[in-house]
C-alpha cells in the first residue's frame, strides 16, 4: 500500500501526498463501486483498494471525488463552469472549493503539440502554474504517459494484459508510477483523460 508521506508534500498544498520510494504499478478499473456512481477503482500490485473516484451521480459528470481506501475524499475535482473547452480545478478536500486549486487539468489544443492534456500545480503569486504535468497519447485510445514539466517520463498507462498476452477489456488499465511521484495526481490525471 501507499505510504503517507507528509514530510513530501506538494508545493502550496496541505494535504497529505501518496508517494513511495519505488516504482509502482497499479491497476485501474474504469467502474465504480457504487451502483449509480461513474467513477474508477484503483488497486495496488498485491489487488488492495488504494484510491476510489465517484462523482455520486449518474447524469452528472461535472464533479468527482478522489477517496483513499477507506472512502476519505483527499481532492474534490470540479468542472469550471462556462468554459468551451473544459477545465479541471482539483481542490483540497479540507479547504472546500473556496481557495485556490491545488491543480488545474486542461486539455490542450495547440495542434502543433504532441501533449493532449496539461496539469498545473503549484501556483506562485501571478497565479501561473509552477510545475506541470502533460499527458501524450501514444498508440491506443488508452495508452499514454506522463511526463514533467522537465520531458521525464513519470508515469505510464496501458491496457492491461495477462501473463499470455490476453487483454482484461478497454477499462481495464495498468499504470506505472515511478518513484517519489504524487500517485494521487496521478490518478486525478487518469480519471479525467478516462471519463
């Protein structure tokens, strides 16, 4: 399971970051636990419930939740209103939606780009995001990576596969987190690529 590091918190953020010292592979499952919920379920390599995400309503897809394993909502993600385009606020789930967001999900529509959806987090006083996160998609509707605001690769996201190369179905996902890389943002960034 994840270990709850507060000693390696995200710039600007008070709330506690899921981060290890070895890389990860998770397997998401595009489904949510609740009847009536569109969401995701993220499980760790052992098959342990590490992250939830629900949106507690079926027509709505406007604002979702990410849990931890026990259903505590770590971030409130919100579709900004009156956008054409569609923009992600993810909010600290202790300061409400009221403050500044811990990060900002948009899509990218420079068609000379490569990159498909761009995360910014961490704001300095202008407001502008001081580090970032770019999703390309590679080959498959979901395969993808992740990468900093650097080009390092920090995540990757496949179709899942068995042993014998069988595929588990289109929402079934495998990703690959490398070390010391906030897998809640991770996942926020997934979910909002997926949904």
């Amino acid at each position: 399971m994840a270990k709850i590091c507060p000693e390696l918190m995200l710039q600007q953020s008070s709330s506690c970051c899921y981060v290890t010292s070895i890389k990860e592979t998770f397997t998401v499952w595009m489904q949510s636990l609740l009847f009536h919920g569109n969401g995701c379920t993220v499980f760790n390599s052992k098959g342990e419930i590490v992250f939830r995400v629900d949106n507690y309503q079926e027509s709505c897809r406007n604002e979702i939740c990410l849990m931890d394993f026990k259903g505590q909502v770590l971030v409130s993600i919100k579709r900004e209103k009156l956008r054409l385009f569609g923009r992600w606020n993810g909010y600290n789930s202790y300061g409400g939606v009221k403050g500044k967001p811990l990060f900002q999900i948009r899509r990218n529509y420079d068609i000379f780009s490569r990159e498909n959806v761009i995360c910014d987090f961490g704001y300095d006083e202008n407001n502008l995001g001081i580090n970032c996160y770019k999703i390309q998609q590679l080959d498959k509707k979901s395969s993808y990576k992740v990468t900093n605001s650097i080009g390092q690769v920090v995540a990757e996201v496949n179709q899942k596969q068995s042993s014998r190369g069988f595929g588990y179905g289109e929402d079934v996902l495998t990703l690959e987190v490398e070390p010391y890389i906030d897998h809640s943002i991770i996942v926020a960034l997934v979910t909002i690529c997926e949904l």
